[in-house]
C-alpha cells in the first residue's frame, strides 16, 4: 500500500496528545492534595481511577476495533477524553476527578490498541520500527512538555494577565485551583482532535496475524503457559515504577524538602520524563552490543541505585537522582514486551493484548504507595518501589527467548 504521510504525521500527533494527557497527574497531585484538603492514601486513588481503565479496556479496545474499525474508535476516544477533561473542568472536585480521571483513561487505552497497526499500514511496513521510535519520541516529547504547561498556567492564570487565553481562563477557574485550567486545555485539545479525525480518510487495516485478538482458543492455550503470566507481572511491575515514581515526586520534594510543586517540582518530573526519553537513544545502542537481558539487568541496578539517593539523599542529590530514575527506566517497558513475545511461538496478538492489560500496575503500585505512606510516611512507602524494580530485576535472569535480540559482532557493524 501506498505511503500516507499526513496520516502517519496525524499518529504521531495523537502519541504526544496520549502523553501529554497521560502523564501530567504526578506534577499536580500536590495541588489536588492541598485543594480537596486529601490523605496521601486518597491521593493514591487518582491514578488508580486512570490506570485501571487500561486493565479493563486493553482486550475489549482489540475487539471493538476488528467490529467497528480505526476511524470511529479513533473518535470515541477522544470524545471520551474531551467528556472526562470537560467535566473535570466545570466541577472540579475530588469525586469527580476520579470519574473523569477513568473516562480519560478508558480513552487512552482505546487510542493505545489502534495506533500502531495503523502506524504500520499508514507508513509501510518497511518503515515500521522507525516510525514506532519517532512515535515514542513524540510521546516522550509531551511528557516532558506537560509540566512545563502546567507550571505556565499556574503561574499566569489570575495574575491580571490581558493575553489570551488568561483572559478566558480566569473566567472560568476558580482563583484557588489556578491547575484546573490544565482540564480546559486538554478538553479542548481532545475536541480539536475529535474534529481533525472526523474529516480524515483513515486507509483500511488488514491486521496481522501477530495484532489479532482471539479471546477463544489462543487465550486458553496462553492461560496456560506460567511465561505469560510472568511477563504479564513484568509489565505491571514497569508500569507501577514508572508511575510510582512519577505521581509522587512533586509530592515528596514538597513533604521533605519543601520544594515548589509548581515550578521546581514540575521541572524534575519534566526532566524524569525527558532523561527517560534520552535513555531511550542509549537504551536502542546498548542492545545491538549486549544482549538484553544484560541490558535490563545493568538499567534496573542503575534505576534502584538512584531511587534510593533520591530518598535518602540531601535536597540538591534528590534533584538530579530522580530524573536518573527516569534514565534507567527507558529500556525497560520495551525489553520486557520483546522478551514476552519472543518466548511464545505463537498468538502474539492475544499475548500483546495481556500484555497490555498489566498497564494496570501504573493504577496498583502509586496507591499501595499512598495507603503505605499513610502509615510509615512517603519515604519509608516509597521503597515499596524496590519490590517491583527486584522483580523486574530478575526478568533479566529468568527469561529464556526463544529469539534472542540481534547483536553486531564489531563496532562497525553497530549502523
């Protein structure tokens, strides 16, 4: 099939519209904590209501795509998110962010399904795996750019500010939840895309056997293999990290080391997002010299030796070794999902759909935290961080591909 460069411009688009929507609760959970007057253990709820949306909608999404199709998934996605955003945004209270938190997320999880068979066909098959960095890049790219907004809204919404938008905003904002603004804009970047796809002639996808869901015999036969639940705990135990670490940062800078949330603690969790980015670029050099495993084994050590000085660390470490975090943790969601799929021979469409569904953890892993720190404080709960990197820790001794990743015999051969 012909290349469609506007369509595969357009999917790279909705992978930073996903970040950027996906990844902005860590730098404002200190401002949702401080307006609904919240515990740290209800706090813990917010990304739960986000996340658990993926661990119900990852396999039905692949279903509801093979029925419907990519166009109007596409839309129900981002209609979604514009209700979860737009309601969050008129009543803005703490019952409601979890219902539009959920909303959003259910949202997210649907786009998740649709983007990269779509990326295939819209950009050739030929160019997949470069069009799958760049994607990843461009999702990189908007976490790192969220907090930034973030920071930017609350520092100019009510200051008597006559540049638009301020001038809207502070009609529409409350004085003192200056962050709800954040919802504004994400209900009215979820419209722009809901009317951009509307008018967009999307090619037909004719999904591969490895993108198939198949809820019948494949799951069963899945079901029974430990590997696929192993891996499964896998992404769940990355996802948990990463979000683990990245919704209670601002929080933790702010508890112990009395750290703006809203202009340097929205600056570290760019720079986790950005460094995690960057990581990324070593992560794809490191892993056609060693093999991976190796790779996840040295990254893992590396992301736990930083937890442990951002915690226990003075003020100006914590600064610096949180991002590290972010660093060490690039490779990781990307090995763990290649490792999975290279050890089962077959139905990797279905296993990609499991897979998936262990985004869960980033919902489980920040409220175990949240309930932990209500009884041994944030620092002290945050270690429960260690149990998910060891896990992950020990992928990189367990696993057995059946494919292993391909690595160059010589420098010269490394391009």
């Amino acid at each position: 099939m012909q290349r469609n460069t506007f369509i595969v411009v357009l999917i790279f688009l909705i992978f930073f519209v996903i970040s950027f929507l996906t990844n902005i609760l860590g730098p404002i959970i200190p401002d949702i904590v401080q307006s609904f007057d919240l515990s740290i253990g209800l706090a813990g709820f917010l990304p739960f209501s986000f996340f658990v949306a993926y661990g119900i909608m990852s396999i039905p999404a692949g279903l509801l795509v093979e029925k419907y199709g990519e166009k109007v998934i596409l839309l129900s996605a981002f209609l979604l998110a514009f209700i979860g955003a737009f309601l969050f945004a008129i009543v803005p209270s703490f019952t409601v962010a979890l219902l539009s938190l959920f909303i959003i997320g259910i949202g997210m999880a649907m786009l998740q399904v649709v983007i990269n068979p779509l990326l295939r066909v819209s950009g050739g098959e030929s160019r997949f795996a470069f069009n799958s960095v760049l994607g990843q890049l461009f999702f990189g790219g908007a976490s790192f750019l969220s907090p930034m907004l973030y920071s930017y809204l609350v520092l100019n919404v009510h200051t008597g500010s006559a540049d638009f938008p301020f001038t809207l905003l502070d009609g529409l904002v409350p004085s003192d939840l200056k962050w709800v603004s954040l919802y504004w804009v994400f209900a009215v970047i979820a419209l722009l895309m809901v009317l951009v796809i509307a008018f967009v002639r999307f090619p037909k996808v004719e999904l591969q056997d490895d993108e198939r869901m198949d809820v019948g015999k494949s799951f069963t036969e899945l079901s029974s293999n430990k590997y696929v639940w192993l891996f499964f705990l896998g992404i769940f135990a990355y996802v948990g990290t990463e979000q683990g670490i990245a919704n209670w940062i601002s929080q933790f800078l702010q508890m112990y080391h009395g750290v703006d949330p809203a202009t340097q603690g929205a600056s570290v969790i760019s720079s986790f997002w950005g460094l995690l980015t960057v990581g990324c670029f070593l992560g794809l050099v490191l892993l056609r010299i060693f093999d991976s495993r190796q790779v996840l084994v040295f990254f893992t050590t590396g992301a736990t030796l930083s937890l442990l000085a951002a915690l226990y660390g003075s003020v100006e470490v914590a600064l610096y070794a949180f991002p590290m975090t972010g660093f060490f943790a690039s490779v990781m969601y990307s090995v763990i999902f290649s490792l999975a799929l290279n050890s089962v021979p077959q139905h990797h469409g279905t296993f990609s759909g499991i897979l998936c569904a262990g985004i869960a953890g980033g919902a489980v892993v920040p409220l175990i935290i949240g309930g932990l720190a209500e009884l041994v404080g944030l620092q002290t709960a945050m270690l429960f961080l260690l149990v998910t990197l060891g896990y992950i820790l020990s992928i990189g001794i367990w696993a057995r591909p059946l494919v292993k990743n391909d690595t160059v015999k010589s420098l010269k051969d490394l391009f």
